[in-house]
C-alpha cells in the first residue's frame, strides 16, 4: 500500500493460547478425544489488532453476491461461506461492521444469531442448530443488507467517486464493512464473486472476469473467480462509470484494467507500462503469482493500494514529477512488487508488514534508479539518518507498534538494502527469487524470513544480522557506509 500519511492502528494486548500439558503415562489404548464443543475465539491474537478474525475455524472459500445502487448507496449481499472446524465448536465468530443481518444458516439450516459491538467493529456470534465437531467441513449462508454511507464502528472501507458509485479499499481491517468474513491476513481463501451494475456502471473484483448475466431491469450481473488464496483485506470490489482496456504480458499474461468513462485517451499510455513493469519484476522473482493483472483508476481513492490482481490508484497519482518524468510508475511498481509479497506472500499477522512494504519500496527505489530518476542510496541514507528515532517512537521495522509508519516501509527497505549490501547482489536477489516461491499462495512470519535467509546462504551469521536490524533499538552499522550516522 503506498499512502500520503501515515494510518495509525489501534494496538492491543496479543492473546496467548494456553497448551494443555498430557500426563505422564502411556494409556494402554488410544482413545478419541470426548466430543466437548465450546464457542470459537472472537479474535486471534493479532499483536495490532487483536479482535480482528476468528478462532475454532478456517474458510476455504467465499462466494459473494453484492446488489448495489449507485448514488443511493444502498445495497444487499449474500455471502457463502466455506469453512473447516478446527475444534470442537458450539458457536462461532465472523466480523461485521454497519449490516443489518437478516439470516444466516449453517450446513443449510437456520441457526440462532447475534450481533454485539467489538473493539474494531461488530461481532456476529453464530450458534448452529447442532454443534460442529473438529475439522468438520461446513458452510454458512448470510444474508445483510446496509448502505455505503451508513455510520460504522470501525473505519470503513467504502470510497465513493463522482459517479455516484464505489471501490473498496479494505487495508487493514475494513473488509468487514462489505462483508461478514474471517477479517485477519492468516485465513486466506478462495473467491467467487457475483457483482451487479446498473445500465452505465461496470462492476470490478478480484480474479477473473467469467461471464456476465444481463438483467429484465437493464442492469448487470458480472461474475468474477479468484481460483488462488486472497486475504479478505485484500478484497477489490466496486460499481463505477468505468471503462475495461485490455491487453497482456510480454509472456501473454492477461491484462485488465478499468478507466474513467470518458478519459480512456488519457489513462491507456499509463495502464500499457504495465507490460514493461511485469517483464522487469518477473526477471528477478519469476513468474508472476496469479492469472491475471491490471488497474482501476477511480477519483473516489486518494492513494494507492494493492487490491489483489487488481490495484486501486487514485487519478491523481499520474502526473509528471518536477522534471517532467513520469515519477508514478515507481507507484505502480511498488504495488506490483505487493502481488508477490503481501498479496502471495501474505503476512500472519500484522506485525510482520514489514516485509510487505520494504520490498515494495526497495524495489520501486531500484526501478526509478535504473531509469535515472532518482538515487537508492541517497534514499537509504537519508532513511538511516532518521530511523533511530522512528524506532524509539514506532517500534523497530520488525515490532511496530502500529501499521502505516516510516519503520516498516522505508525502514523495511533499510534492512534489505543492508542485507545486500552484507551478503552482495546475487546471494540477495536469490534470498527474495526463492521466498516468494518457498511460501506462494501462503502466510509467513519475520521468524521464517531470517531461518529462509540463513538457509539459502548458509551463514549461521545472518541471524544476528537480521535480528539487530529488525528489532534492535538503533541502527547498525550500515555494511559498506561507516560514515552514516543518525541525525536525531
């Protein structure tokens, strides 16, 4: 995600799970455990938002239908959840935020519910008609309804345009505000999407467009299919006076995007870089991890944003730098560099954005570099000389205290520019090449990064080096430049 400011997030206390211990002894037969069903958790533990997700289950899959109304902003949903017990349970959690619910059913039947407030939004307890036993598969069918505008709890993820429509911007803890879902980076899950659009409105989301159902009323039902694992922070949905352009990689990945009506002129020589900026990621981390890519440039968003195979961008992120240059394409590969890591590679819990983020703006440095634009190193240092005092308000790049700050994006790219200038270019370049692929299509912790990097280059002395610049106090020394110092 690349912002304008910085997006403080309510820390908490992180929630230890307590082991049962066995007794000594050997039983003289195994026995199965006794079916003891008790509600799910309403949080997992994440050390930044500890209320967010769920425990007692994992979601395979969601299958969302979503009627909205442009200008009005009302709309409805249905969405069907896939999911596996992983206990015993007699209730369970998902996350809601501004709903109203009008049923919900489990395994098909009708099942007694309630909705409370939460720390960062609603809490929608279910209680099926019979307990579920562990690693039971089951489904859950919800029905709501609510509009876009309406008051929430938490933050919200709705971002209106001058069209009357909408785009969803969910980072990091605003998915609930489309959806009740199991909001936390660690349950990633397959979609299916079923998003109406009036007469002049073009539906977006994630993954691929399948087909599209026309309506008696002139609207349109367009159906889209996310066959790899998405986080639901992740989610891009939205109903906007849009207009598809399409092309491909220079390897013949499929290419969508979605322009303003009416500035298709000005917005396809921007969305064409995107071929040039595929070709030049993929040669240092490989193939690119989904079926399909693209933008959606809306006036409703001010920022820019990951979206997973589709990322937001505000209009006015394209305009010429100072020079003239076309400065915005380090934006777009910055968001890219976020499809291998943070929308692939996902982060298990918040904790660990920094290595979401410091790629993505190492990598987008080194792309302005190599186009004359701008200068790493001149970056870093200046990065260095202020982030002792980053670490003492903000936590270090590896434990920050909230998500959004200087310490896990240009502090992220800190450790990494140190990491290659430790162990050189191409010992580096095959550390991150094999980690996106070691852990594609799943979740990772800081921990797994620095047992990854000893691995693949075989020096026990890395661990030390990591961890002194993802947790310590101060800077280390930077490999190479003894001669930068931090200024506060």
């Amino acid at each position: 995600m690349t912002t304008r400011r910085s997006v403080l997030a309510l820390g908490g206390a992180t929630v230890a799970a307590a082991a049962a211990v066995p007794a000594l002894g050997t039983p003289a037969l195994a026995r199965p455990h006794p079916f003891a069903p008790e509600p799910g958790s309403d949080g997992v533990g994440d050390p930044l938002f500890p209320t967010l997700g769920n425990g007692g289950y994992q979601v395979t899959h969601y299958d969302l239908t979503f009627d909205f109304t442009p200008v009005t902003y009302d709309f409805t949903g249905t969405v069907k959840i896939s999911a596996k017990a992983t206990q015993d349970l007699s209730a369970f959690n998902l996350d809601t935020d501004g709903h109203t619910i009008d049923s919900v059913t489990v395994a098909g039947r009708p099942a007694r519910w309630e909705l409370t407030s939460g720390q960062s939004g609603q809490e929608l307890t279910v209680t099926p008609a019979r307990p579920l036993r562990d690693h039971q598969a089951f489904t859950v069918e919800i029905r709501y309804r609510g509009n876009g505008k309406a008051p929430r709890l938490g933050l919200t993820g709705w971002n209106f345009g001058s069209d009357g429509g909408f785009a969803s911007a969910a980072q990091s803890s605003r998915a609930d505000t489309f959806l009740p879902c199991n909001d936390t980076p660690s349950d990633k899950a397959t979609w299916t999407f079923h998003i109406s659009a009036p007469k002049g409105f073009v539906a977006t989301a994630n993954g691929e467009l399948t087909h599209r159902t026309p309506r008696a009323d002139g609207s349109t039902v367009w159906h889209f299919a996310l066959r790899e694992r998405m986080a639901t922070e992740l989610i891009g949905i939205a109903v906007v006076k849009g207009t598809y352009l399409y092309g491909s990689s220079h390897r013949g990945l499929p290419l969508r995007h979605i322009v303003p009506q009416g500035q298709e002129d000005t917005y396809a020589p921007v969305v064409a870089r995107t071929a040039d900026h595929l070709a030049w990621l993929e040669a240092k981390f490989g193939r690119y991890p989904f079926s399909v890519y693209g933008l959606h440039i809306y006036d409703g968003y001010t920022d820019a944003l990951e979206n997973q195979t589709l990322s937001l961008f505000a209009t006015s992120w394209f305009k010429p730098n100072a020079q003239g240059q076309p400065g915005y394409e380090t934006t777009m590969v910055h968001e890219l560099v976020h499809q291998w890591f943070g929308d692939s590679v996902t982060p298990h819990d918040w904790q660990q954005a920094w290595l979401n983020e410091g790629p993505a703006v190492y990598y987008a440095g080194l792309y302005g570099e190599e186009r004359g634009w701008s200068v790493l190193a001149d970056k870093m240092k200046a990065t260095y000389e202020k982030l002792d005092a980053v670490r003492a308000a903000d936590g270090p790049p590896g434990r920050p205290d909230a998500l959004g700050g200087t310490n896990i994006y240009d502090g992220g790219a800190l450790v990494l520019y140190a990491l290659n200038l430790r162990i050189g270019g191409r010992a580096f370049d095959k550390v991150m090449r094999e980690w996106v692929k070691r852990y594609k299509d799943s979740t990772y912790t800081t921990e797994a990064f620095i047992r990854h990097t000893v691995h693949v280059t075989r020096d026990m002395s890395l661990d030390g080096f990591l961890r002194d610049w993802l947790f310590g106090a101060v800077n280390p020394p930077m490999p190479g430049h003894p001669d930068w110092k931090a200024t506060a």
